[in-house]
C-alpha cells in the first residue's frame, strides 16, 4: 500500500468527513482527490449515465463539478461498509456557477441527496464509485424542472 492510502472501509461517518474536508472533494483538489483512486478506476453517475473511465477521467471529471458548483461541498449523513464496499448517505450543497450540458449558469443553490457506492481494491484504492442522486430535486432547485 501507498503512503496515500487510506483504509476507507475501516473509517466511521465523523472520519470519513474530516477525510472529504481536509484531504478529498471538499478541498476542491481534483489531482488531489484523483489519487485515491487506481489507475483503471471507474466513476459512474446513474443519474446522467456518465462513465469517467481511469484516474485522469475522474480528475477532469471532479474538475468540471467544481467549476460548474465552486462552492460544492459534501456532508456525511451516514456511512456503511463491509467487506470491500463503502456505502455513504449524504447532502451534497453548491451554487450553480458554470456551463454545464448545455444548462447555462443559474446562481441558484441546491441542496439534494446523494448516495455514493465504493468498492476498494487490495491496494486501498478505489477501483469502482457509483453516484446515485436526486437528479428531480437538484432540476427543480435550479429551475429546470416543475414543481409537483
């Protein structure tokens, strides 16, 4: 294992946050971040359908989010592991700042739910992370979409 590695699966929620706060997403260092994850890592995002295949992929990936969202931030509701897999509930807030898939900037703040699913590899490092989140109430706080 690398100096970098971190042994996810043994953190609690209180860890894993001081962990997205001082070393990962929340420090908006995209190189940074894409270091946990191996080199033939894979980040899908059920929501949109995007697949960022390999550590670089990820890196421009992370890199878009906190342009289009600078002020992205994730907050731990709960966390979940076993064996090799993460499961982690959280909020994720930001506004709205940047061009992104064709919706132009909204200055509107969202605040929705998001789950992320992690399967660690031998290495310590993150092979496979699977986005699932509330696409219909991120739509609607921007704009977007109509309210029920």
């Amino acid at each position: 294992m690398s100096e970098m590695t971190i042994q996810f699966t043994d953190m609690t929620r209180e860890q894993f946050q001081a962990h997205l706060d001082e070393r990962s997403v929340n420090t908006h260092d995209a190189a940074s971040v894409a270091t946990f994850f191996s080199d033939d890592a894979v980040q899908r995002r059920v929501a949109t359908g995007e697949t960022a295949k390999g550590r670089e992929a990820i890196r421009e990936a992370l890199e878009e989010m906190f342009r289009v969202f600078p002020d992205f931030y994730i907050e731990v509701r709960y966390l979940f592991a076993a064996k090799n897999r993460i499961c982690v509930e959280c909020t994720l807030t930001g506004t709205h700042e940047g061009e992104s898939q064709g919706i132009s900037p909204t200055g509107r703040r969202i605040e929705a739910d998001i789950c992320l699913v992690f399967r660690i590899g031998r290495d310590g490092l993150v092979e496979e992370k699977t986005i699932y989140s509330d696409s219909a109430t991120m739509l609607r706080q921007l704009g977007l979409f109509a309210e029920s």
